[in-house]
C-alpha cells in the first residue's frame, strides 16, 4: 500500500494481490479527512481460479474507496485477470461518490459481468423513463462517470449461447453508449479477437480516442454519422481501417455545403481533430481521399483545432503537401493548427519541404482565425548544422511582411527534433506579441476607448507594444494622464 503526495493532492495505491481483506483494513486506518486525488487498484499478477477473489470482499472494496472522499479518479490494473467490472459498476450507481474519470488498464471481462452491467444500465433507463413520466426521484444514484478509458483490455472466450448475444467487451461498450453522463471515451490497444463486432455510436459522447485499433469501415463511418454531440475525435495509429479509409469517412462525414450548414446534423458539432498515421507513408495514399481530405478542411465550417502527424515520405514524384494545407490555412474557422513530420532524407524531399513551408507562410498572410501554428520536423535534415535548420524552418517566416499584415497569429513554434524549438527573431516575436495584445481587434474591429485603455494596461512592461498602441492612437495618451 501507498500514498503519494502531487500538487493537487494525495494518491493513494492499493495493492489487491495481497487480498481484499488487508486493503479493506488499511483504508479502515488511513486519515479520513484526507483529499486522494487519485485511488489506484492494482494486482502483480493474474488469478487463476475465478473464485480467487471473493465478490463479497472486493464489494465492500469497492463501497470503500467510492466512500472516500474528494476521490475523482479511479484506477484499475489488473494484469489481464478477470476484473468484476459488475460489482464496480453496481457501487459507482448505487452509492454517492465523487468518481468522474475511470480508467481500466489490462482488465479481463467475463460474459457474466458484462451482461450483468447491460442489465443494470438498462434498468437505470427504465428508472429514468418512470421518474421522467411521474416527475419523481429515484432512490438509485445514477452514474456520474465522465471519462473511461479501456487499454490493454481482454475478454473471456465465448462459446454457444453466450456467443450469439455478443462478446464480452461489446455487451460493455454498448452499455456505455447509453451513459448520458459519459463525455469522453479512450480505446486503446484492443486485440482484435477480443472486439468482435462493430463500434456502437455513441449519441451523448463529446470526446472519442481510438488508438492502435481495429474499427470497421461501416462502424468509424456510424460512429461519425450517428454521435451528434462529438466535439473531439482522435485516431491514433489505427491498425484497421487503412489510412484511405479513414481520410474518405472523414471527408464525407466533415463534408456539406455551406447553405445545409445550418441543417446539418450529424458530426457538425466536431471541433478538434487530431490523426497520426506511422504505418503508411504520403505516397501510399490514395489520390481521391488524399484530395477529398484536404478538400474538406478547406470548406468545413467547424473545425477549429486539427493535429496531424504523417510521414511525408517525400521523392521526386511525389506531388508538393504544401499545396493542400496552404489551401486550408485560408480557412476561415481554424483557430489551432499542428502539424508533424518526418521527411526522406533527400535533397529532393528537403527541396520541396522548402516549397511547402514558403506556401504555407504565404498562406498565413490570407488568413484571419488561426491563433497557432505548429510545425514540428521529427528527421532528414541529417548533416544539416544548426543554421542550415533555421534557414531551412523559419526563414520562409522570417519574412516581416507576412507577420506584420497576419493579426490573428500568437504563437508559432517551430520544432527540430535535434534542437527543440527554434528561436524566433526579435521581429517575429514583436508582431506576435502585438496580435497577442489584440492588434487585430483594436486596428480592424471597432474598439472602444476602454479597449485601448485595457491593451496598453495588460502590456505596460512592453515597451515596444505600448509605444506601437501609443503610436496608432496619439489620443491615448491623453486618456491616460486623465485616468479615463
């Protein structure tokens, strides 16, 4: 047994391998007043047997440490045994608690508990249905949970019966599909043989992360069209579908016209995208979702913070990437734009890195929204010294014309994998500091006196910025020997 301290309070460790009954008499000795942050369940090493662990003892487990107070995040490693999810489950519905976030690493499912959860959500339903129709309040503490995240997860195998009504791990997503508490679900490394069937939608979810998994076409393409309050959606290296697939369910999925904008209503809520392929490379990709992809983000109207990491694998066939993501740098939604990359380590590749990034500074200028911008290089700059990386990264930024006449811009890193990130010049870094002081607002928009008050107060140990609002405004200074 352990606790750790952190800033944000204690967490408390819990070792069930030494059974049950020794970390129900250490929770019964620990300081009761104390905030744990964090409780952490674990075991060192499998059961064997089923009945190993008594459900009686792990209930009473778990009644304790829902008992805790302040206790917000909650969990599990279990060394691939079987985990009683149910039992779990059943405390977190029936008794007040302060758990929002549960994480399950290496757990085991049985068919047992998991029919046994999707009884219990669908008797949650029913109550909930009751209490809505007869305007009262049910006894039963309905679950408050707003993160999961499953990785490493097994299930038992199946056979019969059992089979024909679903896996283990399929019974438990789709009772989670039915969670209106439920905002943000992470997958991560599920075997294939232990996920059968397709993904369900998931109509409440907020935020999905799928990493290193396998997802049918049809189901990616469900879950995008049939979960209306998604706001984040990540995919992580995924092992299925191929990378073609993923970029065409995109497109259509992020795809209207602008005047069905309004009337949209499947995945028009998305705001943050983020994509990383490792096991494809940019000329491997189809040219028809490789243009309907780019074509997309071009006029999608929600978008507002797109992550992408690719292997630009570049040669002398190779079409130039900067072409598409200057085109959607004019995009007029986008607030937050990050993009990683490896290129071959080629002359031909770094040529046409060069153009790239010329295009997309260029595009910058045209653009009104982005606040960031990203560029991280992660290799094929080998023999390169440190100012042939500079000239090669930030010189086609270095421009002043381009920073000066783009006032929505804050931040612009520039990131070598041998070097970090990149210093930016003086210039550079002034007319950031300028749109950071809400150049574009004050010289573009229609401010009031207050406004211009309000820049020079927040910026007063610049010099330079409170001489540049001085200068645009000469009244200014007046306003401010009154004090107004």
């Amino acid at each position: 047994m352990l606790i750790q301290e952190s800033d944000w309070g204690s967490s408390l460790h819990l070792d069930i391998s030494r059974g049950p009954r020794k970390v129900l008499d250490y929770l019964q000795e620990i300081d009761r007043d104390e905030t744990y942050h964090l409780v952490h369940l674990y075991r060192n090493f499998p059961s064997p047997l089923r009945g190993f662990t008594s459900d009686t003892l792990m209930l009473q487990v778990f009644e304790s440490v829902a008992a805790l107070p302040n206790a917000s995040n909650l969990k599990i490693s279990y060394a691939s045994a079987t985990f009683p999810i149910h039992l779990l489950m059943q405390v977190l519905a029936g008794t007040p608690n302060q758990v929002e976030t549960l994480d399950l690493l290496s757990v085991k499912f049985s068919y047992r508990d998991a029919m046994a959860v999707t009884k219990m959500m669908q008797q949650q339903q029913q109550q909930q249905q009751q209490d809505s129709s007869t305007m009262s309040s049910s006894n039963i503490n309905l679950l408050s949970l707003k993160t999961i995240s499953l990785e490493n997860c097994k299930a038992e195998s199946t056979t019969g019966i059992k089979k024909k009504k679903g896996e283990p791990l399929d019974l438990f997503l789709a009772s989670l599909a039915s969670m209106k508490s439920l905002e943000s679900l992470k997958l991560h490394l599920i075997e294939k043989e232990f996920l059968h069937n397709d993904l369900p939608p998931f109509p409440w979810l907020q935020k999905l992360h799928l990493e290193r998994l396998h997802v049918s076409e049809p189901s990616l393409n469900h879950i995008l069209r049939c979960s209306p309050q998604l706001e984040e959606l990540s995919l992580q290296s995924l092992v299925d579908p191929p990378q073609n697939a993923v970029l065409l369910s995109l497109a259509r999925a992020l795809s209207f016209p602008t005047e069905e904008h309004n009337n949209h209503n499947s995945s028009c809520r998305l705001r943050i995208l983020k994509l990383r392929f490792i096991f494809h490379n940019l000329h491997h990709l189809d040219e028809q979702a490789h243009n309907a992809f780019w074509e997309m983000l071009q006029h999608n109207h929600t978008l507002q913070e797109i992550h992408l990491t690719m292997n630009w694998r570049m040669d002398p066939y190779d079409s130039i990437i900067g072409i598409p993501i200057a085109a959607a740098l004019r995009h007029h939604t986008l607030q937050r734009l990050y993009l990683h990359t490896r290129i071959d380590d080629n002359p031909q590749a770094r040529d046409n890195l060069k153009k790239s990034l010329i295009l997309m500074a260029h595009a910058l200028r045209d653009n009104e929204t982005l606040r960031q911008f990203d560029f991280c290089l992660a290799g094929g700059l080998r023999g390169y010294d440190q100012d042939q990386v500079y000239n090669l990264l930030r010189g086609p930024f270095q421009n002043t014309d381009i920073l000066e006449e783009q006032y929505s811009l804050e931040r612009l890193g520039l990131w070598y994998r041998a070097i970090g990130y990149l210093e930016l010049t003086d210039k550079m870094n002034f007319f950031l500091k300028l749109n950071q002081a809400g150049r574009g607002r004050l010289l573009l928009g229609n401010p009031t006196r207050r406004d211009w008050v309000d820049a020079v107060v927040a910026n007063h140990s610049d010099v330079s910025v409170v001489f540049f609002l001085l200068s645009h405004n000469p009244l200014l200074s007046e306003t401010m020997l009154l004090g107004l």
